[in-house]
C-alpha cells in the first residue's frame, strides 16, 4: 500500500505545484493513478463495491484539494466511482440472473424458459442502469430486446452469466475489481482518443472558404481544423494570440507548419475582426452542468464579440471535461491568479508592488480563465456530438452518478471549491 | 419646463427613435448664455423644430416658410410639416447619414454629407434664438456657415440641440441609472458654453464676410430666384423671434451662403484610398518619397489596406535626406518620429505637426512669379504626403490640415507675405491652444465630476485626456483606483500605469483578457479616442471596442473623452473598412514568418450609433442597447 500512497503524494505534490498542465493531461494522469489505486486495493468478501469507492473517494478527496480548479480531476474521480457503481450493479444482475437460471433448471431442462429468466435478467439490469441514467435519446430508441442485448454483449457482466453460475464468490471479488479496471482502461483510451472522435466532425462545420476564428492553444481545436483541411476544406484561420501566455503562437505555428492559412492577431483586435468571421471554435478548461465554459482568459470578451456580431460560438469539449458542478460566482472561484511576471518584467515595477508602504500601491491582475456563460455558447461539439449548452446537464448525467456528485464525505462543505 | 418639453415630444412621436442619432446636444446649453424667462415656452418649439421644419429647398417649401410668421409658432407648425411631410421633404433628409433625394439642384450634393449638421445648427441656433435675442440667433447661423469651410467639424461639433432625446431614451432603456448621466451632460454643455462662443465668434465673422459673398453669387444664380424668396421670409420672420422662424432662417441662410457647384464638389469627402486599386497604387508609388517594400505575406482580407514591410522606411529616409530637398527640416524630423513612434497619441501627433508646420511658415518665402496662397497650399501638401508616407494620417492631423488649409486659401491678397505668414502662425497657436488645450481642459473639468469617492475606474491603453481627467481628480482629493488595461502591440498602458502610479494613486493593472474578470468591481469605464465619426462610431486603439463591449456586458457606464476637433463626418461600419496596419511584432518571430502575421495597433471601434455627442465629451452608457433597439 505504501506504494500507492507515494504515487499519490507524487501526483498531489505535481498539481499543488501546478506543473501537471491541461484538463487532458490531468485527466489521464488522474485515471491511471486511480486505476493503480484500484488494482492495489485488498478487497473484502462482501461489499467489494463500497471498499473501492471509499478507497477512491479518500484518493480522490486529497487530489481534487490538490488543485481545486483543476476540474478534469474531480471529474475522473467522479467517473471512475460511477464506472464501480455500474459494475457492481451489473454483476449483481448477473447474479441474479444466474440465480434464476440455476432455479429453472433445477425444475426443468428448457432452453428457453432459461433464455427467458436471463431476459428478465437483463430487463431488472436495464432497470436498475435507468434509474442510474436518465432516460436518453438512445434508450428511447433502442428496443427493450437491445437494451437486453447490451448487457450480454459489451458489459463484462452479460458475457459472463454462463459461468457465474458455477463461480464462486472469492472469483466475484476479483471480478469486480478486473471489470472496474478493464472500464478505466476504456475510459483513459477515451480520455486519449476523444480529439478524434471530435476531430470527426469538422466536415460537418466548416466549409469553404470560411474564416474561422479561434483563441489560445488547444489540441482539440488543432486536430479539428487539421481534420477539415485533410477533407480538402480551403478556410482561413485567425489565432488570437491568448495573452499574457501567448499560447496561440503554439497553435498558429502548429497550423501553419500542416499548411493551414493562418493569421496570428493580437488579443485587442479580436473585435475588429470578428466581423469577417464565420465561426469562432475554441477549445474549453472545462465545461459545466449549466453549459457554461471555464475556459482560458479572453474568451469571454470574444464570445460576447461574437455575439454582438452574431457569429457561432462553438466550443470543443471532450467527455472528461464535462463537469457535474453548477458554477458559483466561476469567475473568482473557479479561476486562479497567476504570477504578475507574465504581464510586467521583473524589477519594473517592484517598488510600486509593496504594498506595505501605503501610498500608490500597485496590484497586478492576471487571472488564468474565464467564465462564458451558457447563453454565449452555440454549440458544444463532444466526443458524443453536437450538443445545446442546455441540454449539457443531460449528457453529463451519462457520466456521473448522483452520489457521487460531492466526493468529499462531509457534505456540509460544498466539493470542490 | 420638462413636463411642458415632453408633451410635444410625444406629439411628434413617431421619429424619435431615427432623431437620436443625428447630433444632438442639450437645450440647458442655451441657458447658459441667456437667462432663462423666455425660455419657457419657446423650447417646445425648438425641440420640434429639427424635425419639423423642412429644408427650404422647394418652392412648395418656401410658400410654407411665407404662410408660417403668420401662424403661431408651435402648433401649426408641426401640423403644417405633418401635412407636408409626405411631399415636399422627409424628416429623414435632417439625419446626417442619410442621402438627400433634394430635387433641386443646387441643395443636392451639399446636405447629403453635411447636411445634418446644417440642420443641426439650425435647430440648435433655434434654441438660442429662443433664448435670447436676437443677434445671437445672427451668431450661431454663422457658426453654421463656418462649417461650410474645411473646419467645418469643429464647428459643427457646437452645434447645439435638446437633451430631449436623451432623457427618454434612457429611460426607456435603463430606467434610473441613466439620469445621472443626463444632468451631466447638461452640465458639461453649460460649462463649454462660454469656450465655443470665443471660438464661434471667430468663426462667425469669417463665415458672415462669406456668406455675404456667397449669396452675392448665389442671386445671380438661375436658383437665385428661390434664395432671394427665402432671404426675404428670413428677413420678416427674424423680427418676429421666433423659434421655429428663426431656425427656418438659419437654414435659409446656410442655403443661400453654400458655395457654387464647384466648391461644393471638392467639399464631399474624396473615398478613401483603396490599395488594392493598383492603377492608384502605381501612382502613389512614383509620388512616394519613401520607398516602402510590400509585405511579404499579405492578408487577404486586407487587401484595400496598406501592407508594407515596417521598419525599413528608415534607413531608406535617413539615406536619402540630402535628397528630400522639398521637405521642410523640421517637417521631416517629425516625420521620422512619427516612423519611428517617438511621437504617438492623435493630440500629440497633431500639436507636432502643426509646430513643424509653424516652423515651415516661419522659414518659408515665396519664390518668384507665384502667390503665396497657391504656392504654400502646394508646400503644405508636399509636407503632409511625406508625412502620410511616415505614417498615415490620423484623423485629428487631417482637420488641422483641413484647417490650416482654409486658413490659408482664406488669406487677404492685400496681406503681404510676412503678414501673411505671421497670421497662419498665430492661427496655428490658436488651433493649438484653443482647439486642443482647452478642448482638454474643458474635458477634464467636467468629466472629473464624474468620479466620484470609492469609484473604481477603468481605462484601456493610455490616452492623454484620460490621464489627466485622472490627475486631475486625483489633485482634488477624490478617492479611487484606477485600473489600466493594456494590450500587446504597444503596451502603452505601461508608461500610464507608470506615471500614474508615481503621482501616488492606487492602480491595478491587467491585459485585455482578463478585462470581464476584472470589469466586475469597476464602476466607470473611460476612454480615450482617435476620432468619433459622424454616425456615432468612436474610432480609436485597437481593443477599445472590446473593453467598451465588456463594459456594456457588465452594465458599466462607459465615457469616451474625445476633442471636438476630432470629430468627422466619414461613416465607417467597422473596423475593417478603414485601418492601419502594424507591424508584425517581433515576439512572434521564433519562427520567422512562417505564417501570416498582422497585428493592428490602430483600429477603428465600431460602437455603433453613440447617439449625440454633447460637445466634448461622450457619454455612451448603453449605447449598445440603443443601437440595438434602433437597428
């Protein structure tokens, strides 16, 4: 156990310091750690499910205090708490289902009365996983008979009600823990892979010749315009350079070196162009049940020039970024102040900086992100579609669980913040 | 007296929306000359008369003018526009953006670019007939001529009108707030009152020995017949003193004293140079006397834009000075500090040309078989395409141009050369300090009534009449903080936020992105500008438009503090139409110029339909939402 402490005091001493940087990063880290937290943990006999969730919970409370802004952490926290829940439900109805089983054919050998109590089965399973989920457009569609289906198809515990039968309860345990282990590997591939899957979708939104406008560095939006360009779309793009870190001119460079018409403009002229935009896309810190975007300094003014000017705003999201909290006052809770440096060299204007001696004191601003209400965004574009800001608490509903939703175990103090 | 505004008002409803836009200043202007008794009824009038009053451009309208002493001033005279309206003129042809269809010939040209502010005159000259008596109402038609010459927007900027609009709109859009803001500007016109008369005053002598010969001209016209008409109900009406005559005259006289056709033409703004025209630009080029290499990597978009390599004029100039025989020392030593942006600010830009020019004139002498008149408006144009190859013009250095042009186009024959010489030279002082000295001061002594103890202003970049409106309030002992804005290309917030913060006041500071987090404990928004153009657009450093739109997003009132004489009458819907581009900055240059680069150091704001600028100072809380509503 030791070890996984000290991976642990690791990853929390990298984001007190802040050095882990990126919701993308910080979520794969996050994952992998409580993936190794999980494979560590010694489960007891009974009641597997809630020692996992009280060992990831402990992990999870220290590393979301670690870097309270840091929202991707306490959404994977959260993720991977839902990911046992769900397993520990579908294992149970497959037990049940091997209960019934193994009752009908002690009456009688049929084929099908078998096949019938494991539907029944999967029905209480689909059952129990809507009252874990909200109904969706996809479980209204889908037939009773699919939804049947999918348990014994993609989740371990379908595929496995054959044996359970002869399984003792020593093997569940480590099931569980396999199951639970084999969906985190799923959900850090997604968390790897969600660009692409994002990416995909470009042709959809860009066509010829238009002039896209986006703000700061972000990997999603680089694959997203590089993925419209390789489908033969001519467009320019104008990079707001995203001061004080200048990240932009990564992103500018980037595009232009795969062959995109890139512009670098300064932050201040972002309105003066936004006229002869046909599309802001820009990627996100993260977005919030409200549709609201924490997202870096700037976009904020650049969503409201966009409005003014009636240009779509469309933010590029990836399921990890998508987090289950309703912002308070985001703008000062959920934001972080950064080193004035990066706005005045060191030494220029030291002596005006201490405050101690009263007259003409000089404070320096320099706040990390910003705070785009849900009303400035026109779309969302995640891993799973497009999606209305409104309909955001719905689609983050599909990755968390309820209880999960304050990870800290005294719900006295709001989590996170 | 408000309620007794208003109800009129109401009458003429149906326009109010469209009569914001045009300028318009406060009615308590007229108080402050006059006192107030006979103002009591006559501001009806005087509120109606802009819209109401049509132009005397027809006969049908000249009949109106006859049959209108007779009647009493206020009533009929809105039933007789009203009966009118459909006919003989619209009320549109009064708003300046709008074209005139002015079926007569020798009204046309004229009133579809300045004609608003003509009738602007008018009804503001018709608050003060009100007001006052007569030879007043004489002044400020005059003042009106005066705009007819190249300086026009200095004088038109004085142009007086009723707050009227103000009140109601702003109640209609924000409820309470917004009253404070209307007593100051109501304040703010009081006190400029007594600077603008000194200035119009000048002005009006000038523009009286004009107009005098202008109507001269004008009654021998085929048209005369007309003017003459008009002339003469002028004549009867003014007696009379009433308000909505008195306007009527106003226009009359501006009409008969609009210089004959040609002039007329040369008065219309020339459209702009278009740099992707390349038979212009060829041309341009063989005038140029500095050669500038095209940028490498131009930007589509800005194709009608000048895009040049910077920085590589200099050596170029400095090689070639002994060369340069044409420009003037000292105009080229201002020229190369305009390259170099030693000097930058419209104020300072144009108080150093207009020194250098000063310098010019000194040293200069006519050579043989030419007149000094032709002979330095060709020198003073020589000196100011230099100058536009240095670095284009702002648009307060092209009214001081316009302006000392006039001057000099103006001069007696009689006067000999160093009379002459001496007078444009005292003319350029009294530009200086009259049009921009005490246009500042007269900023700052009111705009400091709006700051108030705790307030937490923001400004973005560094303008100068916002640093002393800030100096200023700080020497009174008023307790606030400032918080500067800066933004890339040139960080000028830096050298405010220094000076600032050496005369002890309290600062933050901040770039433009993170202006909505910080725009939520500001309390006022002030900003300086390059230009306020006629349809309301303020035009100044890139990014101003953002802090304003900010600043409307958070409900926060925001001020533009702009010198009258940068006032002018382009129209621009946005900030692409008309710019200039800068350099390329050099951070980004770790790779070099692998894509296309621009930065705009210098971009016009479109805040669109700022409605009337009251002389000097700009309030436009809201005006996004205005503009909103009228769009």
């Amino acid at each position: 156990m030791p070890d996984v402490q000290t991976l642990v005091n690791e990853f929390v001493n990298q984001l007190k310091k802040r050095k882990i940087e990126g919701s993308q990063a910080t979520a794969k880290l996050t994952a992998e750690l409580l993936r190794s937290v999980i494979s560590q943990q010694r489960v007891p006999h009974t009641n597997q499910a809630t020692a996992l969730i009280i060992a990831v919970r402990a992990v999870g409370e220290q590393l979301i205090a670690a870097n309270p802004v840091e929202l991707a952490v306490g959404n994977i926290v959260r993720r991977v708490l839902h990911i046992i829940r769900e397993e520990d439900l579908s294992l149970a109805t497959a037990a049940m289902a091997g209960l019934g089983v193994s009752a009908a054919s002690d009456d009688e050998d049929d084929v099908e009365r078998d096949e019938n109590s494991a539907l029944s089965a999967a029905a209480v399973a689909a059952a129990a996983r809507s009252t874990l989920r909200p109904p969706s457009l996809q479980t209204l569609l889908e037939d009773t008979s699919e939804s049947a289906v999918a348990p014994h198809t993609s989740s371990s515990g379908g595929e496995s009600d054959g044996r359970s039968r002869s399984v003792e309860k020593g093997s569940r345990s480590r099931k569980l823990k396999h199951d639970v282990i084999e969906a985190v590997n799923e959900l850090i591939q997604d968390i790897c892979t969600c660009y692409e899957q994002i990416a995909e979708q470009a042709v959809e939104h860009i066509h010829h010749n238009e002039v896209i406008l986006t703000l700061g560095s972000s990997k999603t939006v680089l694959e997203f315009l590089y993925a419209a360009k390789e489908k033969q779309r001519s467009f320019k793009v104008f990079v707001a350079e995203g001061a004080p870190r200048y990240q932009g001119h990564i992103l500018a460079k980037e595009l232009a070196a795969r062959g995109l018409q890139t512009t670098i403009i300064t932050d201040s002229a972002v309105f003066a162009m936004i006229s002869r935009v046909n599309m802001v896309i820009v990627g996100a810190h993260a977005v919030m049940s409200n549709g609201g975007v924490i997202a870096p300094v700037g976009l904020n003014m650049v969503a409201l020039a966009a409005q003014r000017h009636a240009v779509p705003f469309v933010v590029l999201a990836g399921s990890h970024k998508l987090c289950p909290l309703y912002p308070h006052n985001p703008e000062v809770l959920l934001n972080e102040l950064r080193s004035p440096s990066e706005l005045l060299d060191f030494g220029e204007f030291s002596d005006c900086m201490d405050s101690a001696n009263g007259t003409g004191s000089l404070h320096v601003v320099n706040p990390t992100f910003d705070y785009v209400p849900p009303k400035l965004v026109s779309l969302f574009i995640t891993d799973t579609g497009g999606h209305n800001p409104s309909y955001m608490y719905r689609l983050i509903a599909d990755y968390y669980s309820a209880d999960d939703l304050v990870v800290k175990r005294r719900p006295t103090t709001v989590s996170c913040v | 007296m408000d309620p007794s505004r208003r109800a009129p008002r109401a009458a003429i409803d149906p326009v109010p929306k469209f009569r914001q836009v045009g300028f318009f200043a406060p009615p308590e202007r007229s108080q402050s000359g006059p006192p107030d008794p006979t103002h009591s009824s006559p501001p009806i009038s005087s509120s109606l008369s802009p819209v109401m009053i049509p132009p005397p451009r027809h006969l049908s309208d000249n009949l109106l003018l006859h049959a209108r002493p007779t009647v009493s001033p206020l009533r009929p005279d809105s039933s007789t526009a009203a009966a009118t309206a459909g006919t003989s003129f619209d009320a549109a042809d009064f708003f300046p953006a709008l074209p005139s269809p002015a079926p007569s010939s020798s009204y046309s040209s004229r009133i579809s670019g300045e004609g608003g502010f003509f009738n602007g005159g008018a009804r503001g000259s018709g608050a003060k007939v009100a007001a006052s008596s007569f030879p007043r109402g004489g002044f400020d038609l005059t003042a009106m001529k005066a705009s007819v010459v190249p300086a026009s927007e200095l004088t038109t900027v004085s142009v007086v009108n009723d707050s009227l609009g103000i009140p109601e709109k702003e109640k209609g859009n924000k409820g309470g707030g917004s009253s404070v803001e209307v007593k100051d500007q109501s304040n703010s016109s009081k006190q400029q009152k007594p600077k603008t008369s000194k200035a119009e005053r000048r002005a009006l002598q000038e523009a009286q020995r004009a107009a005098k010969a202008a109507a001269k001209a004008e009654g021998n016209k085929a048209s005369g017949t007309a003017a003459s008409v008009n002339a003469k109900s002028a004549k009867a009406v003014k007696p009379a003193q009433k308000v909505d005559n008195a306007a009527v005259a106003a226009s009359e006289k501006k009409g008969a004293e609009i210089p004959p056709e040609k002039d007329r033409k040369k008065d219309a703004p020339q459209p702009r140079m278009q740099y992707d025209d390349k038979s212009r630009v060829e041309k341009a080029k063989r005038r140029a006397v500095v050669k500038q290499t095209e940028a490498r990597n131009r930007v589509e978009l800005f194709r009608h834009l000048p895009q040049y390599e910077h920085g590589s004029q200099l050596p170029d100039l400095e090689a070639r000075f002994f060369h340069l025989s044409p420009v003037h020392p000292a105009v080229y030593k201002v020229g190369l500090q305009y390259l170099t942006g030693d000097i930058s600010g419209a104020n300072a830009r144009c108080i150093a040309m207009l020194q250098a020019f000063q310098e010019a004139i000194k040293d200069y002498k006519v050579p043989l078989e030419k007149t000094l008149v032709r002979d330095l408006t060709a020198k003073v144009s020589s000196y100011v395409s230099f100058l536009i190859e240095c670095r284009p013009l702002s648009i307060s250095m092209g009214n001081a141009i316009r302006f000392l042009k006039s001057r000099i186009a103006k001069l007696p024959l009689t006067l000999s050369e160093s009379e002459a010489k001496a007078s444009l030279q005292s003319d350029i002082v009294r530009f200086i300090s009259e049009k921009i000295i005490l246009a500042n001061k007269v900023i700052v002594k009111h705009a400091v009534t709006k700051i108030r103890d705790g307030d937490v202003l923001l400004t973005y970049g560094s303008s100068s009449a916002v640093e002393m409106i800030l100096l200023h309030a700080h020497e009174l002992g008023r307790q606030f903080r400032v918080v500067v804005v800066d933004s890339r290309p040139k960080h000028r917030g830096q050298l405010l936020l220094r000076r600032l913060v050496e005369k002890g006041l309290s600062c933050t500071y901040t770039h433009i992105n993170a202006v909505s987090y910080i725009m939520h404990e500001v309390t006022r928004v002030f900003l300086g500008a390059s230009s306020v153009l006629s349809n309301g657009t303020v035009y100044s450093r890139v990014g101003t438009a953002c802090v304003a739109m900010v600043a409307h997003a958070f409900r926060v009132p925001v001020i533009v503090c702009c010198e009258a004489y940068k006032f002018h009458e382009r129209v621009q819907l946005d900030s692409i139409c008309s710019n200039e581009l800068g350099s390329p900055d050099k951070r980004a240059c770790n790779c070099k110029r692998i894509w296309e680069r621009t930065a705009l150091p210098y971009t016009g704001v479109t805040i669109p339909r700022i409605t009337k600028p009251p002389k000097m100072t700009i309030k436009m809380p809201k005006e996004l939402t205005r503009s909103a509503s009228l769009e």
